[in-house]
C-alpha cells in the first residue's frame, strides 16, 4: 500500500514556526536547502545524519511495540508508541522503519508501512513520505501510530526514533529509542514466540509483586458496571521457561478459563502444582471488591516471591469481573539480566486481553462459549461496536492497571559482573530498615539514601541528611511529605558509642540445607549498613553455617518436601469456614514408590459473624423463544447464583417470564352450509335454480381464501306450448296459484302455537348486484300467550339469492 504525502507545512504555517527554527538549526538545513534537495538524492537519509545531539543510553524517552515483541509477522499490524517519562515532554519527533544495515537513502531501505491513528497529533513528512511526523509544535508525552509489517524475506527491520525538546535533538542507534524486530519463522505462525535466553545469575533473588488497578467509572465511563466490579483473586508463579501459564497466540488452560470466566483461581493454582519441578513460588493475592478504591482507603494488593537461575520467569493473571473471559496480567516476564544479575525493578501498564473463551462482547454478556476455542489475543478498540473499549478511530485502550514488581532481597553468592548502584544496596537492605513514618499510599518514593557525612567534624552537634526521589503522586488531594531526612550527629570520636563500631542488617533467612536426606550444611548471609566512623576494618562476621538435618530417617522410601506455604484464605467471608496450606514434592522416593508424605493440610477457621450478604448472580441469558409459532405466548430467562450458598438464602429471582407476540395466526374463510335449491326460474321450458351459502368469517392473516358461494344447476319443468293465449293463460294460472299459496303460508304463518306472530317483512335489497348475492325477510313474534311453553315461538329469519347472473 502506498501512502500519498501529507501537505507541507514546514514553513508556511506560522503554528508551526516555533518548531521550524529549532529544527532547521539542529538539521543544518534552510527552508532554502530543503527546498534545493529533490527527493531523488534521498532526504531520508540526510534527516538520519543530521543528529543534534547523541545521548547513548538515554532512557528519558523510549519507543515501544506493543507487546514488546523481538519477532514481526509479515503484513501484520503494530501499535507503536513513542512515550516521555513525566517530567519530560517533546515538541516534535520523526519515526522510521529501515531493514537492517541500510543508509535509508533509497525507497526500497524502508521497510512496511505505518498508519496515522491521530491525524491531529502525527503526518507522512512531505519530503519524507515513509517517515512519520508531528501535526502540530506542542508538548506532548505520547504519540502512537501503526506500523505494517514487510512482507515475508525482508529480514530484520529497525525501527528509530528521534526526538525534538526545545533546541536539542536526541537521536539514537542504540538504546530506547530503537528498536530491532526480526521475521518470525512461519513455523511459529499464531504464537508468541519470544526467546528467552538461559539466566546466568548467581543466588535467588525475592520480589514483591504490587497490583494497582485503574479500572473505573471515571477512566473508562463506557458501560461500566457499577454493581459488581472488581479484579478477581491473583494467581500466578515464579517458573522456568519450560512452563507457560498463558500467552498471547496460545490456547487458554482449563485453570485460565476457570479464572477468565469465573474468577476462580483453584484450577489454575492446581495446574501450577501439578509442574512442581519447573515451579518455584505460587504467586497469589486477594480479590479486590469493588474493583478501584483510593489509596489511602485500601492498600494495593501484593505478593512476594522469589526466582532462581532455572526459574527466573514470572507469570500472573487476574480476571476483571464481570466480564465474558477478560484478563490483564503478565507472561514470562523474565528477572534475570544479560549482566548475570537480577531486575531491580519492573513497572507496566497492563490493558486486558482476551482468554478466547467466551464470544461476549460487553462487560454483562450472557455466557456464549466460543467454539471451537480461540487463540489468547488483547484486546483492541475496533473489536466490537458494542465493546466498552471501542473506538471508531482506533486509538489506544486506557491502561486498566499498573503491576510493580521490586526486587527486596538477595541471597546467595551474586556473580553479577556489573558493581550494583547504589539504588540496587539501598534495595537489598530496605528490607530490614524497618523505620516507620506515616508516608500516606498514594505518594510512591524511591528508597532513602544512605546517610551522609556529619556536618560537624568536631564535638559539636551537627545535623547528617538522607534523601529520597518522589515518584509519583496517585491522590494529589493527599501532600506528600518532604523527601530529605535529617538526624543530630556529632564528629568522629564524639558519639557515645564506640567509633569503630560497624552497624549490621539483620540475617538474611537460612538457605536450604546442603543435602536432601540425613545431616547437612546450612548458610544465611547479612549486610554491613554502615562502616565504622573512624575509618576501621569491620570485623562482624557477614555469613554464618550450622548443621541441618533432613528426614533422620533417611531410606530409598523417603521423599523430598518444600517447606508448608502459606495459609490460604478461609473459605467463608463470615462465620466458619475452612484454610488450607500447601507443600510440594521436591524428590521423589529414590525406589520409584509413591510419596506418602501429605502434601496439603487444612483447619477451620472463623470469620466475623454473618451478616445479610446480597446475592452475587450472573448476568441475566438470552430471552428463550417464544413458547408459540404465531400469536400470542410466553418466553423466559434466567441466571445464576455465583455467591456461595452457605452464605445465606437469595431471595432474588433466578428466573423471569414475561409475554410475547408473534405474527398474528392465519385464519381461513368459514361459511355456512348451502342452502337448499331454488325453485326454476321457468315456468317451462329450460331454466336453472340456485342455492347459496353465506360468508361468516372473512380469511385473515394469511389464511385460506372463500371459495364460492353461489352455484346453480339446468332445470326443465314442461315443453313449453306454441299457442301464446294459452301460454299465457297459463302462466296467469300458475301465477295466481302460488299467489294464492303464498297468501295461505303468511296466514298459517301468522298463528304458532302459544303466539301470534306479525307478517313477514319485504325482502331486504339484494347486497350485490350481480354474481350472486343474498336477500333477508324477517317475522317477529306479536303476542305470547301465558299459558305458552312451546320453544317455537320466537323471531323467525328468511334468506334466498339474488342477482345471480354474471358480472
């Protein structure tokens, strides 16, 4: 796809102008240059070369892939993202992609293609139309664009980033502002495939993983569930990379179904037990209900754990409720540095991802499994229309939570070969400096300094200072206090303690016995926090050994156990309930028998007393079908109870029914029976008579049309004579005779036994005028007489046909 250049506006907008100075003195370069520089010599190239200012190693600003892959698919879409760390800013930046160990001079050094997301915020630059750019000269902290990846055989593609602050120009080959993706092998298609290189770290280190959600009604308005948000339980481990827990391209486990869709993180836990050799640490924490409360109203949930040289990875994940199978959480993420260290410290904004599980597509959507299942993929904000997330343009999704991840303590002999800063001794020690102040939770400082030297050098009192770097400040409703620390001192010689006195940190716990069955050895390590003032050797030991035993009763049946873990939650929110702990086989019985050692315990434990407890229950399914296929009939719906049934009876409804319309049921034509047949309408000769039927219910809706309701049929009485005197003496004849029998019928007519009854009415106009149609008499009753008890005597109606010749 070929992108046709944004407008230049280098030099004619006046917006712009602030940014034009600056940047043609950084480049070198005139209005007048640029515009003697066709496109044929290759601007791209000369916008590389023209570097203001190199800042190796500058991690002020960064440029991001999202995902942080080290591997592109071909003709894929990344969200990348160009990002200051606050204070900073940028006014302006240029953003290329060029296959490796290219100048950039020619078209065909650049590979893919990027796509403006903010047309206000980023444009192709006008003599550089594979390079992105800013719209407008402003401060700004963050930009994004996508970029499409090359087709397959291009190689390695790197990815630079420069950046305009002020006058200044930071520009980097190497280091946070570039970025190298090679070709994924087809033979990895649909899964995450990110090398991870074996850790050549000394010792353990241990961790606290801090859990700062940001999922609100205020950060992400859109649906937003205000009666049961919350982030479900934490689960994860410290792991080898012979163990995935989940990962973006891979299929969900049933323990990450289990917590994508419901929240529950005992499969999931069982899983990780299950790979006791590549696990080190289970990682879990507690529920968060609802799902965002200040800082200084709940702490962050947090766990510590630890990692080795072969299970140096953490993973974890928790489900944002209620949601159909959302996630957020992080995958492999590795500790262990190229240096043969450990992290100091991991902080990520986290958006949630899609467990593959479930096809809903709103925070409450009724289950609806996916089937077959899908691959794990994050989420996006063109999923679905109907999505809390979605965003026609496409832009980024707001950060749902943030995960720290500090490293507190190491143990063991530490074979790093980079000297640790001094943030990286202060970070060791910080566990066993446990001064207390009142440093509210939503100010976030780095670790104090170590102290410095006494003001005084005589005997004089004099003041030593400490100081600290506030991060950030979560509430800014709440001050944060001063970030220096003073303390009285006086010179060297003068204090009452001894000056050659050293101060020590606490023991570090004893490190695992050197055998696994019978008598062994055992080691724990401490620190020295301050060396003596006047100069002196300390002399405290800073490691300690004892014996240990294991098992005294060592024998080819014995195994091999970790210490218990940690009680887990009681069962019960109030009342009685149950906790269980855990332990796992670290080796197995030497003669192949099974283990007998129990590998988990429980006890009842009590909670506060129970008080009413609202119902937990699912969102409510689907309307069933209507109960009928037209007309009026029932349908219903219903949900379930999530809360557990021991906390009390819920008396909400699980079930619902209500009324439903269809289209109206086709109703067919009904008549009456027919009549029976006229007299022939000749007196002699060939004539016909008729009979007829009526309409009662005209067809409806569809229904079966009315047949006919007419019929006749040929009569003949008599030939009819030639002589027309003596026709027609015998037409009167026949005349008078049905006059006279008529005459006799209304007479008889009028008397009925037990009432007198009035003559019939004159026939009623025919209602058609040709086809057939029907005429009515009517006689009604005159007098009854008392003694009546006869049913006859009541109205009498009277029907024939008329105009029953063709239309």
């Amino acid at each position: 796809m070929r992108l046709s250049p944004a407008p230049l506006r280098l030099s004619r907008t006046p917006a712009l102008l602030a940014l034009a100075l600056p940047l043609a003195a950084a480049l070198a370069f005139s209005d007048e240059t640029l515009d003697k520089v066709p496109k044929s010599e290759g601007y791209c190239s000369r916008i590389l070369r023209a570097q203001g200012t190199r800042r190796e190693g500058y991690t002020e600003f960064s440029l991001r892939v999202e995902g942080d892959p080290d591997f592109y698919k071909p003709g894929t879409s990344y969200r990348v993202t160009l990002s200051a760390a606050p204070p900073s800013y940028f006014r302006g930046f240029t953003l290329i992609a060029l296959k490796e160990n290219r100048e950039g001079d020619k078209e065909e050094d650049h590979a893919g293609t990027f796509q403006i997301i903010d047309e206000e915020e980023t444009q192709f630059m006008s003599n550089c139309p594979v390079a992105v750019t800013e719209s407008t000269p402003r401060r700004r902290t963050r930009i994004q664009v996508f970029w499409i990846a090359p087709p397959a055989g291009t190689g390695c593609v790197i990815l630079k980033a420069s950046i305009i602050q002020k006058r200044i120009i930071y520009f980097q080959d190497e280091g946070s502002l570039t970025k190298k993706l090679c070709e994924q092998d087809s033979t990895f298609d649909g899964v995450t495939d990110k090398p991870i290189l074996d850790c050549c770290a000394c010792g353990t280190a241990k961790y606290r993983l801090t859990f700062y959600g940001n999922w609100s009604e205020k950060t992400h308005p859109k649906d937003y569930p205000r009666r049961a948000n919350h982030w479900s339980a934490i689960i994860g481990g410290s792991h080898s990379k012979n163990y995935v827990l989940w990962e973006y391209g891979g299929y969900a486990s049933e323990g990450v179904k289990q917590v994508a869709e419901l929240g529950s993180p005992v499969k999931m836990e069982e899983e990780i037990r299950q790979q006791s050799d590549e696990v080190l640490t289970v990682i879990k924490a507690k529920a968060q209900w609802p799902a965002w409360q200040p800082l200084n109203v709940r702490a962050a949930p947090s766990a510590e754990f630890s990692v080795d040289r072969t299970r140096h990875l953490m993973s974890f994940l928790t489900m944002m409720g209620p949601s159909p199978d959302w996630n957020v959480g992080l995958s492999a993420e590795d500790l262990c540095t190229k240096e043969c260290g450990w992290v100091q410290k991991v902080v990520q904004d986290l958006i949630p991802w899609d467990a593959g599980t479930d096809s809903g597509v709103t925070y409450e959507s009724p289950n609806k499994p996916t089937i077959p299942q899908e691959k794990i993929r994050p989420l996006t904000s063109l999923d679905h229309p109907q999505s809390p997330f979605y965003d026609p343009e496409g832009g980024s999704i707001t950060q749902v939570a943030r995960v720290v991840i500090e490293r507190i303590a190491r143990k063991g002999e530490q074979c790093n070969i980079v000297p640790d800063n001094v943030d990286d001794i202060v970070a060791d020690l910080a566990p066993e400096e446990k001064d207390e102040d009142d440093t509210p939770e939503t100010c976030i400082y780095s670790n104090w300094s170590p102290w410095s030297a006494c003001s005084s050098s005589t005997c004089d009192k004099g003041k030593r200072m400490r100081q600290r770097m506030l991060k950030a400040q979560l509430d800014l409703s709440v001050p944060c206090p001063d970030t220096q620390d003073f303390q009285p001192c006086m010179g060297p010689g003068c204090s009452d303690e001894d000056g050659s006195t050293c101060t020590m940190s606490e023991w570090i716990t004893w490190s695992p016995c050197s055998i696994s069955c019978g008598m062994g050895m055992r080691s724990r390590e401490r620190y020295v926090k301050q060396f003596p003032e006047d100069g002196s050797v300390c002399t405290l030991p800073t490691e300690e050994t004892e014996k240990c035993t294991v098992n005294e009763e060592c024998s080819p049946s014995s195994c091999l156990m970790t210490e218990w873990g940690e009680w887990d939650e009681c069962s019960a929110t109030c009342g009685m309930g149950m906790k269980k702990r855990h332990r796992m086989i670290k080796m197995s019985p030497a003669d192949g028998s099974m283990c007998k050692a129990e590998t988990s315990q429980a006890e009842k434990c009590m909670m506060p007393e129970c008080h009413t407890i609202p119902c937990l229950l699912s969102p409510w399914s689907e309307w069933s079908d209507c109960s009928v296929t037209c007309g009026k009939g029932m349908r219903t719906r219903q949900r379930m109870l999530k809360s557990l049934a021991e906390l009390g009876d819920c008396n909400e409804d699980l079930e619902q029914v209500e009324k439903c319309m269809l289209p109206e049921c086709p109703i067919d034509c009904e008549l009456t029976e027919w009549s029976q047949w006229s007299e022939c309408n000749k007196s002699c000769g060939k004539g016909h008579m008729i009979r007829t039927r009526i309409i009662q219910m005209e067809p409806q809706f569809g229904g079966a049309p009315c047949p006919e309701t007419v019929q006749r049929k040929k009569c003949r009485i008599r030939k009819c004579l030639r002589n027309p005197s003596i026709q027609k003496l015998r037409w009167r004849e026949a005349r008078e005779s049905r006059r006279s029998e008529q005459l006799k019928e209304e007479s008889e007519g009028e008397q009925f036994p037990g009432c007198r009854m009035r003559p019939w009415t004159a026939w009623s106009e025919c209602t058609k005028l040709c086809g057939g149609g029907i005429q009515e008499r009517y006689m009604t009753v005159k007098k009854r007489f008392k003694s009546s008890q006869f049913t006859s005597c009541k109205d009498k109606k009277e029907i024939r046909a008329c105009n029953v010749h063709p239309c």
